[in-house]
C-alpha cells in the first residue's frame, strides 16, 4: 500500500503542495544555474571576439618606409586626374 494512500485528504493535499513547491524551486535553482552559465558564456565569446580583433592590428612593419605612406591628403594627389592644367 503506497503511503499515501494512509493520509487524510488535508495531510495529502498538503504534501502534494510541499512537493509542487520543492519542484518549483529546484526547477527555478536550475533555471538560474542555466542563465548565469549561458552569461558567462556570452562574456567569454565577447572576450574571445574583442581579441580577435586587436590581434588583427598586430603584424610586422618595415621600419624603413614611412607611416603614413600614400595616405595623406596631399600625397594621394597623383590619384585624382584634373580636368585642366593651370601650370604649365
């Protein structure tokens, strides 16, 4: 004979309630665990993505030829053909 069936019908409502509750809770705890792993992990993939991109600045450079070759204003003058010329 299940032990339920030995309790009244208030000691039994009682003790499905109790049960309902203890469900809930340990199903919120899990819920809980759930989002703050799937936070962590959006952190993680955040971190990895950002240095990503700063590796992509990193490379060798020739320390020969000047920073900012070909790209000033007036050093990309050879770029843009003029319709006349005032000098001669």
């Amino acid at each position: 004979m299940p032990p339920q069936s030995k309790l009244s019908k208030n000691e039994l409502r009682e003790q499905l309630n109790k049960e309902a509750e203890e469900r809930k809770l340990k199903a919120q705890k899990k819920n809980e665990l759930r989002q703050e792993n799937k936070r962590k992990e959006m952190i993680k993939q955040r971190n990895q993505n950002a240095y990503a991109k700063e590796q992509s600045y990193i490379h060798w450079v020739d320390p020969y030829t000047p920073i900012n070759h070909n790209k000033l204003g007036s050093s990309q003058a050879w770029k843009i053909e003029k319709k006349y010329k005032y000098y001669d």
